[in-house]
C-alpha cells in the first residue's frame, strides 16, 4: 500500500509574497495530488463596483485590485465602458496608454524575474534586478505622478500629458535599462544556478497547455501562440511593433527567457512609441450614461485579463466581472506541480508569478 | 569567473544605491501628485468637485459661521480629508476655474496619529451631509 | 460578441460539440443576477489568434436549479465554477463552496437582494 504524507505551502511562506495555501500530497519527495486555497484576501470588489460607487469612479476603484497590472485593470474597464458609450479615443490617447502599460509591464517582469533569482538562492541577482527597476519606477512617477497607483487613465482619454523634458528621460532611462536586461539574459542563460538548475522542472507540454488554458507567459514558454495584444483592436499595437515572444521548452527556464525577450520587445515598443507620438488632444468629452454589456480583454503582464460590463442606462452598473490572469491559470498550476518535487515547489511557483490580491479581488 | 570576481572587487567601492534618506532629502519633481489644495475666495460653490471625486474625500457642508464669499448663497463650508483623497485629481479636471480655486500640488499630508481622530471627525462631517 | 441561448439541459452537449480545445480558448464562467431571482450563467470563449472574436453560451436559471458541469470537456473551468457557486449561491455539479467566502462570512454577496 502506498502511503502518502500532506504538506502544506503557505498560507505564510518565506517564498512567496502574498497569502495562498497549497496542500501538496507527497509520496516521498514527489508530489502526487494539489490542493490550493486562494480566498485569503477577498475583498469584493466586484459587489462594490456595483454598489458604492457610480460608473465613472470605478475605473479607480479596479485599479485597486492589483498594484502590479493596476493599469491594465482601469483600461480594460475604462475600455468595456468606452464601448457602451461609443467613445473614439484620440490615437495620442491611445499611445500614450500604450506606453504606461508596456513600462507597467517591463516593471512587473522584473519583479517576477528578481523573485525567482531570490527563491533560486541568488540574492545579489535579486538586489540587482530590484536596483535596476527603480529607473522605471522613476519614469513611471514622472508620467503619471505616481509610483504604483498610477490613476492615469479615465473614460475618454488620459489624464496628463506628456511633455519634452519626461519623454527624453524615459528614452535615457529606458536605454540604461536595455543594457541591464542584456546583461540579464546573459546570466539567466549562462549562469548555473539561473539557467540549469532550472532546466526541464516545472514543465507544461504545449498539448497540455491548450487543455488547462494556460494563458500569458506560462503559455507562451510552451509554444502556445496566445497573447490577447495580438487579438484586439483597440490599441494599434501592429504599428509600434510588436513580436510574440514564444519558447518550446515550458519549464521555468523558458518562462524567464520569455519574459526577458518580452521586457525587450517592450522597451523597443516603448521607444517607437515615443520617437513618433501624434499631436493632438489627450481628452475627449463624452455624454450620457452607459447602457448595455461588453468584454473586454487585455494583456496583463501575468496573462489575459477580461471585464465583462453590463449596465442599464443609470449611474449604477449592474455587474461588472473581473476574470485575472492567476484565478484563470490555477488549474493549470496545480496540473505543473504534478510529479515535481517538493522541494521545488516554490521556485516553479515563483516562476508562475502568482498575484493573489488579483486573484481573490 | 574572471569577470566576475573583478566585479565583486569593484563593487566594494562602488557608492550604494539607495538615498541616504534622513540626510539627503529625496527627489521630488514639481509634478508630482500630491494634496489638493483649496482656494476659497475663487470658489463659486458649483459642487462639480464634490460631485466627481470618486471616494468622496470633499464635502460641502452647511455652516454656522460661512464666509463672506457672495457665491456661497447656502453657506457652505469646504471640507477635505487628505487620508481618504486618492490624488487622482478628478476634482480639478471638474473644477471650471482650475488652479485659481482648486489644484494639485506636490505636499505630503502631515502623517496623523490616533489621539488627532481624522477618522471620527471626517465621519461626524458625513453626517450633516 | 455572439451570445447564443441555450437551455440548461442541452449546455453540456452544446458546449461538447462546439469546444475543439486547439481552436477555441475559454475564458470563464459568469453569472448575471436578473430580475425575479433569475440568473443568467454565461460561458465565454474567445477563439485563438482571431481579431476580437468571443462568444457566449448563457442559459437563464432559478437559483434553485443544478447546473452541470462542464469539468470534464474543460478541465480549468473547475475554479470558475466554485467562484460561481460561492458568488450566487447556486448548485455546481462536483463544485465545492468555500473558494472565497468562509462559514462565517456573509453568503452569496452577488445575488442582489444584499445591500
């Protein structure tokens, strides 16, 4: 008879940065059987979209899910309710949404990356990637005035401009940055305890991919083709070029490197963005009150984020549902931690980069 | 690993990173999003402020003692909690007379302590709304 | 957006013969609180590398009905499932209570008739 042990990860763990609990059934060293609790920090958010707050206040109050993807948030609701508006957004609104949220997303990328250097046992590399995100975090403040709560979006446009002095120190700073990731790739490829040790742990084949409906980084390490910025029209985001970054391998190894060629690709869009932004308003004035459903969908960092809106022609919406890229990709954690070892739980956990505010809301 | 070593070596006389914070002050652009600050011989009590601040972090209350603004038929009173504002600034975009009656500056709000009781009066200001 | 109307019977099969996993990417469950303590589930599915194209399954239920579950054509619907039977306190096939919400907190928060 086989005899199996539970341990548990978390709900507190020196590994990870928000409270979730996953109940690992052993079998010596392997994991056999996962069972995960998420719900700690619930705030329901979505009962109070539809009842404390009138529509044009709520793309504040969805920003407040998440600190890391909170622009992607207010513009995935700022969006959903454009639509039942029939709002058209200036194209330098649309740019200038577009650059925060590719900064937002090079920042997040560090962030997971300086995570699973720590969980890997490699501090100064987490010290390093940390230092270096400060320079976005500081162009992030110039732009929008913040350093996290960015609030830099509402129905009909963005709330501050952009002026000469901000975009030559966003291409400076971006530029220093772009010399840092290289010297990332190199060690997150090169370097032992980075790129081997996390060779073939923690794989997602591509069938298996598809089936559990992996989404962002985690599926595009596994060759799946899915990133939402390819499938939506509206931000222009064919004419800023951008690439899908796309690896075979699916371990951990590949989501770093997936999310290195990402931060790339990002600051190559964040430039071409700034070498040709349009003249014209940042603002435009809207009537009437929304009436009507719609989903919405964008890239995260973390994956596809979707709203879906439904009003009915007052001030009060009557439902708005947040579906985020972690609450969607937990089937697909626990199918990954499937015949792993325990021991390397919480590194292949880091590597999901799991939000737990997002995904409890 | 050459490489590596000699960069281990310079690293120690490399300056830190972080702001030596109490001695040298920390960087502030003059963009910054900060309070809200209030003008009140410019207003003219159109409660648009009020109306668009999502977490209700301005109220117009009625007053014993109001100013002497002719504006102000109903004698109201501005009121503003720093600790419930988020600094979105939806309030001056409203606002038909920004920067004379309401802008945004870069200032912290002082840090409040449980004997000032920001909560408890801010909730007593709710009640006469 | 295609929303096609089904009835509660039928979804299981419908879903089954819609859903190739290599084309089709599903997205989540969504539940909608009508009017007279109707609810409409929705399943939302977006297709791969295809501009801006969703569709939605929905069905409008009394609170009292069981909805099947659909675990076993799409193994990553399980989460959303719970998120729907803790939401609105409806009956999941094979779906336990408790994802969000604990004992002791208030109950089915999206039905509507809680202010």
């Amino acid at each position: 008879m086989k005899k199996t042990i539970n341990i548990p990860l978390g709900s507190q763990h020196i590994s990870l940065l928000e409270p979730v609990r996953f109940k690992f059934e052993c079998e010596n060293e392997k994991i056999v059987g996962v069972d995960s609790d998420v719900g700690f920090v619930h705030r329901g958010i979505e009962k109070a979209c539809t009842t404390k707050f009138k529509y044009d206040g709520i793309g504040y109050v969805v920003a407040r899910v998440c600190g890391l993807c909170a622009i992607t948030h207010s513009l995935s609701y700022t969006v959903a309710i454009e639509e039942l508006l029939n709002i058209e957004v200036t194209s330098k609104a649309k740019y200038l949404r577009i650059l925060l949220l590719e900064l937002d997303r090079i920042h997040s990328h560090m962030l997971c990356l300086s995570h699973t250097c720590e969980n890997a046992g490699f501090e100064a590399m987490f010290m390093r990637i940390m230092g270096d995100r400060e320079l976005i975090m500081e162009i992030q403040e110039l732009l929008t005035g913040n350093r996290i709560q960015f609030d830099y979006i509402n129905i009909g446009g963005v709330n501050r401009d952009i002026n000469l002095e901000v975009a030559t120190k966003i291409v400076n700073n971006l530029d220093r940055v772009k010399e840092k990731v290289m010297g990332y790739v190199d060690e997150f490829t090169n370097n032992w305890s980075l790129s081997l040790k996390f060779k073939r742990i923690g794989a997602l084949s591509l069938d298996d991919a598809y089936k559990f409906n992996a989404i962002g980084p985690l599926a595009r390490a596994s060759g799946l083709n899915i990133d939402v910025r390819n499938e939506i029209k509206y931000l222009p985001y064919h004419e800023i070029g951008f690439k899908m970054q796309t690896h075979i391998d699916g371990d951990i190894n590949a989501r770093n490197i997936v999310r290195l060629n990402e931060i790339l690709n990002s600051i190559e869009m964040c430039d071409n963005i700034l070498a040709g932004i349009p003249e014209g308003e940042i603002q435009t004035k809207y009537k009437g009150k929304p009436n009507g459903e719609s989903v919405v969908r964008f890239e995260a960092p973390r994956g596809e984020l979707m709203y879906y809106v439904k009003a009915n022609g007052t001030a009060m919406l009557e439902r708005v549902r947040i579906k985020t890229p972690t609450f969607a990709s937990i089937p697909a954690f626990s199918h990954i931690f499937m015949g792993e070892n325990y021991a390397d739980a919480p590194a292949i956990l880091a590597s999901f980069d799991p939000c737990l505010s997002c995904t409890a809301k | 690993m050459f490489t590596s070593f000699f960069k281990a070596f310079t690293n120690l006389f490399r300056k830190p990173q972080t702001i030596d914070y109490p001695l040298t002050p920390i960087p502030k652009d003059k963009d910054y999003r900060g309070l809200i600050e209030y003008r009140e011989e410019s207003c003219i009590y159109c409660l648009k402020c009020e109306k668009a601040c999502p977490p209700g972090a301005i109220l117009f209350v009625k007053s014993d003692n109001p100013s002497q603004n002719e504006k102000n038929k109903k004698g109201l009173v501005y009121n503003y909690n720093p600790y419930l504002c988020i600094y979105c600034s939806e309030c001056v975009r409203a606002c038909p007379k920004p920067d004379e009656a309401l802008w945004q500056s870069n200032k912290k709000p002082e840090i409040a302590i449980k004997s000032d009781n920001v909560n408890s009066k801010w909730f007593e200001l709710e009640k006469l709304k | 957006m295609k929303k096609i109307k089904v009835t509660l019977l039928d979804i299981v099969e419908e879903i089954k013969s819609f859903y190739d996993y290599k084309k089709w990417h599903f997205l989540t469950i969504n539940g909608v609180a009508l009017q007279d303590n109707m609810l409409e589930v929705q399943w939302i599915f977006s297709k791969y590398e295809t501009l801006e194209e969703i569709v939605i399954f929905y069905v409008e239920i009394q609170y009292e009905d069981i909805i099947p579950s659909i675990v076993n054509i799409i193994p990553s619907a399980i989460i959303s499932q719970r998120e729907l039977v803790d939401m609105f306190g409806v009956e999941v096939e094979g779906s336990a209570k408790g994802l969000y919400l604990d004992k002791d907190s208030i109950q089915m928060p999206l039905r509507g008739c809680l202010l």
